[in-house]
C-alpha cells in the first residue's frame, strides 16, 4: 500500500512548525497561508471568531488525483477526536481492493 501522509493547515509555515515539534506528528505539514486555495478548493475553509481557518477534515486522494474518502468534522471543534489510525488503514484497504 503506497501512501504518503500530509497535513495541510491554514497557518504560517513558522507557527504550524512549532505546534508539529510540540505535537510530535510524524508527517509534513504544508502551509496553505495566506490565501487558503486548497483549503476552499477542497471546501474546509471555517471562521473561528475573526480568523479564518479550516475545519479539521481527512481526505484519501489516488495517485490520479480522485478524492476516495473524505470526512469533514463538523462542527468545527478543536477537542474533537481525530480519526484512529486503524479507521484510515482499513479505508485504505478497501480503497485498494476496489482498485
């Protein structure tokens, strides 16, 4: 199963590195910061207040560029719970073998 794990945040490139250290990801995270493209391309982009942001959303895109899963959270909660691991895994699974 070939995938690569990104982030995509609505942040600067300086502050989303910090919270990355802090937060320990084991995966890059890209900044979309200033003008959000892919976040309203991919329909996430969230008001918080004042700020503009996303919502924390997960998508599986194939190697082609097709969208396979997509799970927004909503509503926009920062405590809300991440999706699992094994959650994403077994999405890719079947993802594969329909393939």
């Amino acid at each position: 199963m070939q995938t690569e794990v990104l982030g995509i945040t609505a942040f600067s490139p300086w502050s989303q590195l910090a919270w990355a250290k802090t937060m320990g990801l084991p995966f890059p995270l890209l900044s979309d910061f200033p003008n959000l493209t892919t976040i309203k391309a991919y329909d996430v982009e969230t008001q918080m207040g004042s700020v503009t942001t996303a919502k924390r959303a997960y998508f599986i895109i194939d190697k082609s560029g097709v969208v396979r899963f997509k799970r927004i959270m909503h509503p926009f909660n920062p405590d809300a719970p991440f999706l699992t691991n094994q959650v994403l895994f077994e999405e890719l699974q079947r993802i594969n073998k329909g393939l």
